[in-house]
C-alpha cells in the first residue's frame, strides 16, 4: 500500500478499498477505514512514517470493505467519527447489513463474514449535507445514493471523495453488475456528479481522475445497458411473465456472472433487483404474485 498525494493536504491510500486522508496542521481526517484490521494497520504505518496526524474518520457508507478497519482505528487512536445518517445505524449494529441482504432473516454463520459484517463501532456524529469541519478544517458533504442507502461522498479543497457512487471502467467489467440497492438514485448521483466543480475525484474503487466525467458518463452507460438487458429477458416472456429466481438467474448468464456462494447469490438478488424495481417505476414492468411465487412481467 503507498500513498498517494493529490495536493498538498488531499492524499489517498490506493488498495482493493481506496482511503482517503487530508491533513490540516495538527488534524488528520481519514475517509473511510478499509476492510480490516491488517489494511488500518499498514495506513497507520505509512501516516507515521510522514508523520501525518490522524485525528477524524469519516465512513461514506456501512459496507465492510470501507468502514471494517475503523474498529481498530478507534481503539488505537483517539479518533471522532463522522458518518451519515442510517449509514451511522448500521455501523453500530453491523449485523445489518447480512440481514438486509437476507431478506430480513437471521443471516446464517456462512453470511457473517468480514466481506458483509465488520466490527461495530462508534459514530461520534450523525452529519447532514451541508458544510462541516473537522479541527477548522471546511468539508462539504453530499448525499450520493443509489448503492447504499445514505451514502455520502466529501468534497475538500475542491477534490470530490466519491465512495462507491461510481467504479473505475475497469472495476465495471471486472464486477459485471455493480453491487447497488436503488438504481434510479444511482443515476440520479452519477448526474449529480457530472455537475460538481472539482479539479478532480476519487472513486472507492479505482484511480483518482481529474476528468472523471467520462468515467461517471461511462458508469451512466453501463446501468442503462444492464437494464436493457433485464428489460428484454422480460420482454421474452411477454405472456406468463418469469419467475423473480429465474430472472436473477438469466440475468447472470447474460453478464457471464458465477454465482459461487451464497453470499455472491445475496448481494446480486439485491442488484439485479434494483434494475427491476425502476422498470417498475418506469411503469416498463410489473411484480405480481402468482403460485405464491414472486413473478415479472412487462407492461
Ligand atoms: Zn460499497
């Protein structure tokens, strides 16, 4: 892991996870914590080898990857932690996010893994958008959903942390169907995005760009590629409409997606049925229950 600086107080740590840092003076904030306790360890290394204080956390969203570090962090310094609200729910009760991602049913020990649950931690401040600081330090805080519940993402100095609100192109083929709870508030952040002055941002996954409007554009592309394609499967069953199971099924073989485990088959139920339910708010198609099963049909 190296760091990487964007100017002369905006850095990041480049990894699986990317981690954001800004010094001011005595203060340093950190933008989300990685996955685990071996990640917080290596950034701690590094800030103390530049003798970069850190002093804040912020956590964009409760996903593991970005926020399982923060439980070490916390206990190892004396850290105040920002978090938007929701997010901050979660985070204080991890188990959460296995539960959502399982229909609400008590995740089994299999599901409870540090990819899906991280330590809880403490949420020194619930932030709204808007402007905060941390020491006197300004922020800007803004609300990108769309692939989490409440995600924000910050702006300093002109440099916008984005989160997960988009992926590198790279990520996009490599994840074939980005992980997101509510594809419509992700285009509405990707458009957002578009709009924002900054001289450059940050993704969670992938490479700080200072033209990341074609990335955003190509992300924009790419979901409403997926949703052509989810809308044809349906298409081709005009009459009966298809199972929910089998259109998360079919969905995967056309993105050549492997469902491996059962934690894989949670997290792409959850996507691909984002993709669904704006079809449904489009009114392109409709969720009816017939022989007690969940089905789809187009309108
Ligand atoms: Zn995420």
């Amino acid at each position: 892991m190296i760091i990487n600086s964007i100017n002369n107080c905006c850095y990041y740590f480049q990894g699986a996870v990317n981690i954001g840092y800004v010094n001011s003076g005595e203060n340093g904030l950190l933008i989300d914590a990685g996955i685990d306790k071996a990640t917080m360890k290596k950034v701690l290394k590094i800030l103390k080898e530049n003798e970069l204080p850190v002093t804040y956390l912020f956590i964009t969203h409760a996903h593991a990857d970005h926020y399982g570090g923060a439980a070490y962090l916390q206990n190892t310094e004396n850290i105040y932690t920002f978090a938007p609200a929701i997010e901050a729910a979660i985070l204080r009760n991890p188990l959460l996010e296995p539960l959502y991602l399982f229909q609400g049913n008590m995740p089994l020990p299999e599901m409870r893994n540090k990819f899906l649950e991280g330590e809880p931690i403490v949420v020194d401040e619930e932030v709204a958008e808007g402007y905060h600081a941390f020491g006197d330090k300004k922020f800007q805080c803004i609300a990108l959903p769309g692939h989490s519940i409440n995600q924000f993402g910050v702006i300093i100095d002109e440099v916008l942390y984005a989160a997960d609100a988009y992926f590198s192109e790279e990520q996009l083929h490599k994840h074939k169907i980005p992980f997101i709870i509510d594809a419509k508030a992700t285009l509405n952040s990707l458009n957002l995005i578009k709009t924002i002055e900054c001289v450059g941002a940050l993704p969670g996954h992938g490479q700080y760009e200072t033209a990341f409007q074609e990335t955003v554009e190509a992300n924009i592309t790419y979901h409403l590629e997926i949703l052509d394609s989810i809308q044809s499967i349906i298409d081709e069953q005009k009459e009966e409409g298809i199972s929910h199971e089998n259109v998360i099924s079919l969905v995967c073989e056309k993105w050549l997606v492997e469902l491996k485990n059962i934690s894989m088959w949670m997290l792409f139920r959850t996507a691909i049925t984002s993709y669904v339910t704006y079809l449904v708010s489009e009114e392109k198609v409709e969720l009816f229950i017939s022989n007690n099963k969940l089905r789809i049909k187009s309108k």
